[in-house]
C-alpha cells in the first residue's frame, strides 16, 4: 500500500499541469510504474516456488546478494529496492527518446517535477513515443529511440527487480543494479552526463569489488574490455563530434544542402570507423553489431553516459576508496557553479591511468 499511497499522491500533484500532451505523458508514467509495482512479488515468494525454474531461483539469490553487499561495502542507500520481482514482456522496461537539432549537438530538454530537466525521455510503451518522436522529426530534428533495460525512481519508490535485469548475465545485472542505485545518492538537475557517468563509475568500481568477493576476476576483466570498447568508440565519436561542431558553426554561411552532405559524410565516417574497430569483438559494441546509422542524437546519447567517467573514478581514489567520503566529494561537486564544476572534472580526468 505504501508504493500506490505515494504514486497516487505524484499522481494528484501531477493534476495541476497544463495541456493535454502533458497530462498524457504523466499518465502514461504513472500508470506504466504502478502496473510494474502492482505485478511485483517479493523476490523471496518467487525464489520459494516450485515453478520457478533453477536458474531464475539462482539469479535472483544473487541479486539479493548484491542488495546487501551494495548496502555494507558500497554504502548505497538500497533501501526497499529490488526486493520484489515483476516478469516483463518484452526485453526492456521503458523506450527512451533522444531528439536533437539537425545541425546541433545539443539535445533537447524536457522538464519535469521533482526530478527537473533530462536530455531524453522515458515511455513504457513504443506508440507514444513514436508519436513524440514524428512531432521532433517534422521539424527537422535528428531523433533516437532505444529500449531501456533499467531505469530508476530517485528513492522515490521502491523499483523492483524484472526479467531486464535477470536475463542478463550475472556480473551485468549486478553492475546494473548498482549503476540504478547510484542515482539514489546524488542527482543533479539538468546535467545527464554528470549523473549517468557517476553512475557508470560507482557500476564499475562496485563491481570490481563484487567480483573480487566472489573470487571471479575474470569477470572484471571482461567488465574492463567492454569499458575500453566504450572508451575507443568515444575518443571516435569526439572527433566527429568537434568536427561537428566547427560544421554546425558555419550554418549560417553555408547552403543547407552543403551543410547537410557534408554531415553526413562525417558520420558516414563515423560509422565505418566503428565498424572497423568493433569487427574483432567478442560482443556487440557501444552502438550494437555493424554496420549502424549515426545521427545527431545518437553521438549525443552516447556522450552523456561516458563523458566523467574516469573523472569520478579518480576522485573515488583520492578518497582513499571510502564510499562515504566520495560521494560527499561528488554532492559538493554537483553544488558548484556549472563551469567550476566542468574544470575539476577535466583536471580529475586528466590524473586518471587505469593501470596505476
């Protein structure tokens, strides 16, 4: 009762929002998580019943498992989290939307309560979102809608466990559970990239430990691979991306149709570029199996989940590995003026060696 008691009260808060298409999207919101909340089962019923198949059982133990030790060793504030399960139709949870300008890099802001401004846009189910997404596209907007395995309330509510997270290989699941868990501690109003790649570092590093206790390092190592995969298809996708950006500034002074073939070569570019890098991986890389189509919104998605990363992986070995320590280091960090806060990320990133 609890979980309906605080949707239905977001819901009556809601009630004061103008618009249609407004009251539409937080309808669809509401009612897509209090159905996630009304199918759950407490994870240990699931694991107890007869019909509940061996590996599931297995999967699920384990993510009890990394409840607690997310709670001891990474002091995250797990809270009621994952402690019931829900079986999902489909492999994601929600489709988020991407929509950028056509000759940008800067996505597109939506502004919510409570949670304030994110450069996408989350839908639990496809129709609306492509609905949204053709409004974006008839005014020449570059668009991306991707599934989302996983996705988190803020604390706000207690998000369960589904077959998202446990179909999955195991290190994956745990590091995504850590990753949804990060973003209970610290979450910074209009700056995606922040809490996406302190999320990304806190998924990495409480791995690692993870890992360790469980006397699997393979399993890091594997988590390091798909790290440099990220880390290689970024370093492509800057290059493009200032090469961009120096296009984008001439638009002005450019024919359109000049302005736009030359874009597009530069992602064509892109492309053959990723494909050339990601032939010999054991799995698919950071944009999925060659050969892929880029645009705007998919350079700017990407960005916004690998641009800190190794900034807060270094401050969390300035803080002496203390879980506790680094994230008042990164609250104070969010609370700083937008431009201090882009300089000491950049001097954090710059003292990161990932072999020290």
């Amino acid at each position: 009762m609890k979980q309906l008691s605080q949707i239905y009260l977001v819901l009556l808060l809601f009630t004061g929002l103008q618009g249609c298409s407004t009251l539409g999207y937080y309808s669809q919101a509401i009612s897509g998580h209090a159905s996630l909340m009304m199918r759950s089962q407490p994870v240990k019923d699931v694991i107890r019943q007869p019909d509940t198949p061996p590996r599931l059982q297995h999967t699920l133990s384990t993510a009890l498992a990394a409840g607690s030790f997310a709670r001891r060793t990474l002091q995250l504030p797990v809270g009621g989290a994952f402690t019931n399960f829900v079986a999902l139709e489909q492999p994601w949870v929600v489709v988020s939307l991407v929509a950028v300008p056509e000759f940008s890099l800067t996505p597109h802001q939506w502004c919510y309560p409570i949670v304030g401004c994110q450069a996408y846009r989350g839908y639990f189910s496809l129709k609306p979102a492509r609905k949204e997404q053709r409004k974006f596209q008839a005014r020449g907007y570059d668009t991306f809608i991707g599934g989302v395995t996983a996705y988190s309330t803020l604390g706000w509510f207690d998000d369960p466990l589904h077959t998202g997270f446990t179909n999955l290989p195991e290190d994956r699941m745990v590091a995504l559970m850590f990753h949804e868990l990060a973003h209970r501690v610290v979450y910074l109003n209009g700056d995606t990239a922040f809490n996406e790649s302190f999320a990304t570092a806190v998924e990495l590093e409480g791995l690692k430990l993870w890992l360790e206790k469980q006397q699997a390092p393979g399993g890091f190592e594997r988590a390091l691979q798909r790290l440099e995969h990220r880390n290689r298809t970024y370093e492509l996708v800057q290059a493009t991306s200032e090469a961009l950006k120096i296009l984008y500034q001439q638009k002005d002074q450019m024919p359109r149709e000049q302005l736009r073939q030359r874009k597009h070569e530069l992602l064509d570019e892109l492309a053959r570029n990723y494909e050339s890098l990601s032939q010999h991986y054991s799995e698919p890389g950071p944009f999925g199996h060659a050969p892929v189509q880029l645009n705007n919104a998919n350079l700017a998605l990407f960005q916004q989940y690998n641009q800190h990363v190794p900034a807060f992986r270094q401050l969390l070995r300035e803080s002496g590995h203390d879980f506790n320590r680094f994230y008042e280091s990164v609250i104070e960090l969010a609370e700083q003026p937008q431009t201090s806060r882009q300089h000491a990320l950049d001097a954090l990133s710059q003292r990161f060696d990932e072999h020290l």
